[in-house]
C-alpha cells in the first residue's frame, strides 16, 4: 500500500493542546463506539488511534464539541420504545464527526461559537448521518465504523425510514433558529447531496463517465455538505462575504480530496481499518476515479477486457481488475489529485488570521488525504 495512507497524518502544531481539551475530544469519540466496540484485537486498535488523531484535530472546539454531541443524542429520542434502540444505533454511525466539527472551528477561527453553531452542528450531522444510512441501503453494505449498518441489523425498510426521520428532525431543528437563512442553505445542500447520489445511481454501469463528470458527482455528493458547513459556521460569527466565501471553497476542495481518498480507500484500504465493507464501489459498477484513469490509459486491448469485465454482472471484477490497477498509474494519480483539492483547500485559509482553530482546519485537509482510516 502506497506511504500516502500507510502511515499515520502529521500533526504539527498540536503539542501543547491541553489536556483538558484532548479529554474532551477523545470522550467524543469513544463514546459513539462504546456500545459496539469490535471485539477484534485490530479494529480496538484502530478506533484508539482514531480516538487520539482526533482528540489532536478538534482540541480548540472541543468542549463545543460535546455540546452538539448530547444535543444530537437528545434530537433522537422517542416515546416508543421500539424506536428507541434504532434511533440510538443511528448516532452510531457518523463516526468522526467532521462536517460539525469544521462548522464550530470555521466559527472560532472567524470569531466565537454561539449556541446557534451548536444547533447548526447537529443538523448537518443529522443530514449526514441520513445520507449515509441510505448510501448503506444503496450500498447493500454490511458494516459502518465497526458497526453494523441498519439494514443489517434490522432491514431497508427502517433505514429508508430512519434516514427520512433524520432529514425530517434535522429542517425542524434548522427551522427554530431566528433567520430563515440556515433552512434555505441546507436545504440547497441537501437537494444538491441527493442529486449527486441520483447522478451517480444512474450512472452505474455507465462506461464513458469522464474525470470532470466524476467530479462534478462527488462535489454534490460529499464535498456540499463540507462546503456548507463552513459557510454556516463563518456566517453566523458574523464573518465578512469575502471570508465566508474562502471558508466555503475550503469545505468544498477538502470534501473532494476526501472523496477521493474514501474511493481509494475502497479498493487498496482494510476492512478493519476503515471500518466498513470494502469493495463495493466496483461491484456496483461505480466508476471512481481510479477505474477512470485506468480506462484513459490503458491500450486498446487492455482497455476492451476491462470494459467487458465491467459490462457483466460478475462479482470477481475487484480481483480481476486490482492487477491491472497495480500495473497502471492510477494509484499515484489518484494521489496526487486528491493532493491538489488539499493544496487547494489549504490556500483557501490563507484569509483567516493565524489562530488554534485555523490550525485545526489545515490539518483535517492533511488529514483528509494522509490518512488510513
């Protein structure tokens, strides 16, 4: 496997966080594994290392952290008991946290978190949460973060249904905050997330998918719901237009670079390491951009055998085609892509005044291509 998710993100500048915050973050994000903590020596592992790169990465909001974390845990409960351990497993899934967390250092590094950012950070956590129970059903995924998906402990039915309960919550939540701004902000996220995931269902199997088509996909997909979440957390600190405006190309270069790395992932990266079923990209027929630059660059020959592989219904393309792609460029030029929206991302802090949390924000874009998680 390639050093770029090999080894550990460097995380500089983070020495003398206190420890006080560092509690805080890694009680964060243990917390949502304790009740389904792997029994595996190796992903027990895994999630003290997550816990600790983390607690490092959301040191400066990470008491506010806490705060959208009970907030989120109190959204979803309900009278019926029979709902209640669906809802629970649900908070579950999100794993990192991130697009909440980017939203309360996007405010900090603007000016101050205000309890408006923590609302906020519970409803792009809710939209996110519900997007992924319904990748997991379009998915036919097994496992999440370590944990069972919905559908595979109950059934698509209740992750069709949860997701609909957690998109539903999260405009009511929105809806209590004074201005109508947020509601109309995420709701255009939210619309744009659900076209991305429609463009690329429809897309599946479709052969001639080209770089600028895919990144157009996951700029809806995943990088809106960053994009937003910075956009937000600038705003409502009272940021100028022109600082939001830079804060909203950061969340949306970095959700790219952390698209591409995820679709890397799910060809060279470790079940136990990344905590859900890989492989199914290419089972499903998604053309990411790894099977992309394969296709651009193999020879004629080469290139008719993997069209037809991809044309059939075969559930041996991931071992068919991992030789071809180890043969071929398209490990490093995945790399080096997500390594430009990084670049990109970075750049674009470039406005904000040298601070813990702008600090923090420089290195979850590190993170967002280093990592092996």
């Amino acid at each position: 496997m390639p050093h770029w998710l090999v080894h550990p993100v460097s995380l500089n500048g983070f020495a003398e966080m206190d420890s006080t915050s560092t509690f805080h973050a890694a009680q964060l994000t243990t917390e949502n594994d304790s009740e389904s903590r792997p029994s595996e020596s190796n992903g027990h592992a895994t999630s003290r290392v997550l816990a600790d790169q983390f607690a490092k990465l959301y040191g400066p909001i990470a008491s506010d952290l806490v705060r959208v974390e009970k907030r989120f845990h109190q959204e979803l409960q309900s009278p019926y008991e029979s709902l209640v351990p669906v809802l629970r497993h649900g908070t579950q899934l999100g794993g990192k946290r991130l697009r909440p967390a980017m939203l309360l250092l996007a405010a900090s590094a603007v000016g101050s978190v205000r309890e408006d950012h923590v609302v906020l950070g519970v409803v792009i956590e809710m939209v996110h949460t519900a997007t992924l129970i319904h990748d997991d059903v379009l998915d036919d995924a097994d496992t999440r973060r370590h944990v069972p998906t919905v559908n595979a402990k109950w059934n698509n039915h209740t992750s069709i249904l949860l997701g609909d309960y957690l998109f539903a919550q999260s405009f009511r939540l929105a809806a209590t905050l004074p201005s109508t701004e947020a509601c109309r902000w995420i709701g255009e996220a939210s619309r744009l997330v659900c076209e991305g995931e429609m463009r690329q269902v429809l897309k599946r199997d479709v052969l001639d998918i080209d770089e600028t088509t895919y990144i157009e996909m996951i700029q809806g997909k995943t990088a809106e719901l960053c994009r937003v979440a910075c956009q937000l957390g600038s705003h409502f600190a009272d940021g100028s237009p022109e600082v939001t405006a830079s804060l909203a190309e950061y969340g949306d270069s970095l959700g790219i670079a952390f698209q591409i790395a995820d679709d890397y992932l799910d060809l060279w990266g470790s079940d136990e390491r990344v905590g859900k079923t890989l492989g199914t990209d290419l089972q499903q027929g998604k053309m990411t951009l790894p099977i992309i630059r394969l296709l651009q660059t193999a020879d004629d020959a080469r290139r008719t055998q993997i069209l037809q592989l991809l044309a059939e219904p075969s559930r041996r393309r991931t071992e068919t085609i991992m030789p071809w792609l180890d043969q071929s460029d398209a490990c490093d030029y995945t790399r080096e892509t997500a390594l430009q929206y990084q670049r990109k991302a970075i750049a674009a802090l470039d406005v904000l005044a040298d601070s813990a949390a702008k600090t923090s924000l420089k290195a979850i874009a590190e993170f967002a291509v280093n990592r092996r998680f």
